[in-house]
C-alpha cells in the first residue's frame, strides 16, 4: 500500500508539491508566528514581571468613603447624616505591621523564591544649590537581588556596595544626571522635616526608564535612621518559584492579616489582556493557514480517487478489501502532511534563528543588540506537528473513505 501510495504522488508532482507546500508553509508559520508572539510575552514577563516583585505586602491605605466617620460622629444615631463636603482622606497604616509575621510565613512556604523587606521614602537629595525630589528605597542588597533584577542594570559599581558600610547610595541614572552627581561624591538627603543626612554615592544603575531611573537604594538600616523609623517597613517584595501562582497567592495572603497584597497582574490588568489577545491572535492565523492546507489535500486525494477509478476495481477485483482502499489513499494525505511538517519544523527553527541575529529594536540595557526575542520551546515545535498532521489526516479521511466505498461493479456502472 504505502509503495503504491507513493507511486500515484509521484504520477502528480505538480498537486503534490502544492499541496506539500501548503504544510510546510502552515507549519513553518506556526512555529515562526508562536515564536515572535511567545518571545514578546517572554519579554514583557522579563521587563514588567521579573524587573519587579511579583507579590507585593504594603501596608494598607485605603480612601475615606461618603459614611466612613458617621459611627465616630454621630454614634447610632448616624441614619441620615449627609456631609458637605463628604470626609476625604486615607486612613489605615504607614508601615507594614507584622512584618515579622510575613517573613516567618514567607519563608516557610515552599512556593516562594525569595523575599525582600522595603522601606520607600519621598526624599530631597542635594548637592550644592541643586535639589531634586525622587523616592529613597531601603533594602537589603542581598535579598534585593533575588526578588528583582535591580543588580543586572548597574552601569558604575555594583549593588552590593550599599551594604558595605554606613549611609552608601546608588542613584538612578536621571537622577545622577539631574543632581550633577558622581561616583564617590556625597549627596545630603532629606526625608519629610527630618535634618539632612550625607549619603556617599558608590553606583549608578540605568534601566532606560525615567520614572524608575529617578529613584536611589540605601541599605534598609540607613534609610530606617535617615526616616526615624527603625525596625518599620511599608512593603515586602515577594518572588515566586512560579510567577504565573502571583494572582491566587496574593488573593490567599490577603485573608491573612490587615495588609494589601497585590500581584504583579493587578498592577498591570492591560498586559495580561495583551497576553490573552497575542494568544487568540497566533491560534486564529495558524488555524486559517492550516485549514487552506487541509483543503487542499482534500482536493487532491479527491481528485486522485475520481482519476484512478479503474485502478480502484482492478484492485478490489484482486482481493483488496475497503481497508486496504482507504489505508491507501489515506497514506498519502500522511505521507504529504508528515513530509512537509518535518521541512517546515526544519525551515521555521532555521528561520527564528536568524531573525535572531537581526536589530529591530532600539538598544537598552535589557537588550543591548537590539534583537527580538523570539521564543524556541520545544512545546511550540510539538503544538506545530501535532495541529499539522492532524488538519492532514481529516482533510484525507473523506477522500479515503470515499474510496473505500467503490466497487468494481459501480465503477463499471458508472464507466470507470
């Protein structure tokens, strides 16, 4: 069967090849397309997921609703209060409360890669008559690291230094610039009302973002003394073994005590629409081009059973049984959808690894070739064969069980 399958596809080379074209091009645009789109999400993932915490523990600030102080005013007799204006404001704490609590269950659960203490301080650095307002961000340097990817953008020292000594400071690179500061200089920061406190400047990190590079990191304890709050901390950074657990864990951890916890996912709702659209995108493109395909092999096997005919009843009059009819005609929609599969897997990894090597993006420090990031797991080569050889299986089982069905005597009834 298969070498007869074989000889009636080399009879038509032209349909043959199309339709062997067809797969490899549906193939090879399946694991180009889901490399690209998967590469984006990995980085998006790297830039707005790993960058940061992925678990946020803050202390709780929430506004002052219409009816929030009618109790504290007015007792029972609060039914038809109305205020003009209504109460504003925030209420709830500055610092985390229990943060002791939260290292100790952190720590304990198995889930969770790492965790860093933060105490973040509107500040007013100054060097000379130059005063420029930005956030202080105390942190252990060690833990730091684990839960962001702070360390991998420092461009002048490293940040480690902080903790090396007392009162050490590393400014973002719009912040260095703003100040007219340099590596070794002292910087006097001020923080609320307190006295200004001189921090020496041993670093200088630039993650090509503005916002984040008009920020400074001290050691935990410095910031602490600089605030006058020792031992308080108002947020705990969290990073997961599995960032995709982010949004259960904080909606679990949340029910645990009086703080907020937010996943990288709340802060960040559009990008994982983003996700949700790319993935609908890719599947929807690849369905088409594999249907075209399919069709086209079913045009071809249709054609090719309407053609051999006569060779169906010789056949059948030799003692080929419906099995033996289909198993032919079914080989070869196989024997086209595995041989353009196999090419287009080749081609599409090919393909990916030289769009690679090619700059289409600006230069940053998260990517300093400018290359796009395209994605080559293994998953994405099985999603392409298994969607590929199963369009090229139905579109050659109609054809095939067609064929199956015909008899010598129909065949002769008909002319065949």
């Amino acid at each position: 069967m298969i070498f007869l399958a074989i000889r009636y596809l080399v009879e038509r080379k032209r349909q043959t090849i199309l339709t062997l074209l067809g797969v490899f091009f549906g193939t090879m645009a399946f694991v180009s397309v889901s490399g690209y789109f998967l590469g984006f999400q990995g980085y998006l993932v790297q830039q707005l997921v790993n960058n940061n915490a992925q678990v946020h523990i803050e202390a709780r600030q929430d506004y002052l609703t219409d009816h929030d102080l009618d109790q504290s005013f007015f007792g029972s007799k609060n039914h038809h209060v109305f205020w003009n204006p209504p109460p504003a404001g925030v209420k709830g704490y500055l610092y985390v409360q229990s943060p002791q609590m939260w290292y100790k269950r952190l720590t304990a659960d198995p889930r969770v890669a790492a965790y860093s203490p933060i105490l973040t301080a509107a500040a007013l650095f100054n060097i000379g008559k130059i005063s420029v307002a930005a956030n202080l961000i105390g942190c252990d340097p060690t833990k730091q690291s684990k839960v962001t990817t702070i360390s991998d953008y420092m461009i002048a020292g490293k940040f480690a230094d902080i903790g090396v000594g007392g009162n050490r400071i590393i400014l973002g690179n719009e912040l260095m610039k703003r100040l007219g500061a340099g590596i070794q200089q002292t910087v006097l920061v001020s923080v609320g009302t307190n006295s200004a406190v001189p921090f020496k400047v041993v670093g200088r990190f630039y993650t090509g973002s503005r916002g984040i590079d008009l920020q400074a990191y001290g050691a935990l304890a410095d910031v602490q003394r600089a605030n006058r709050t020792p031992n308080q901390v108002n947020e705990i950074g969290v990073r997961l073994k599995d960032y995709k657990e982010a949004d259960t864990l904080s909606r679990t951890w949340s029910k645990l005590a009086s703080e907020r916890v937010e996943s990288w996912g709340d802060l960040n709702l559009n990008v994982k629409s983003i996700f949700s659209i790319q993935n609908a995108l890719r599947f929807s493109m690849i369905m088409t081009i594999l249907i075209v395909a399919g069709f086209g092999i079913y045009n071809i096997l249709n054609m090719t059973v309407n053609q051999k005919r006569q060779d169906i009843a010789i056949l059948r009059a030799l003692g080929y049984d419906t099995f033996d009819i289909i198993i032919l005609f079914f080989s070869q929609g196989l024997i086209v959808g595995v041989c353009g599969t196999v090419l287009g897997l080749i081609c599409g990894y090919l393909f990916c690894r030289y769009i690679q090597t090619i700059t289409f993006l600006q230069m940053t420090p998260s990517n300093p070739q400018g290359h796009l990031h395209i994605a080559l797991t293994p998953l994405i080569y099985i999603q392409a064969a298994t969607l590929a050889l199963l369009s090229t299986s139905i579109a050659s089982i109609l054809p095939a069980r067609a064929a199956g069905k015909l008899t010598p005597i129909e065949i002769i009834r008909q002319g065949g």
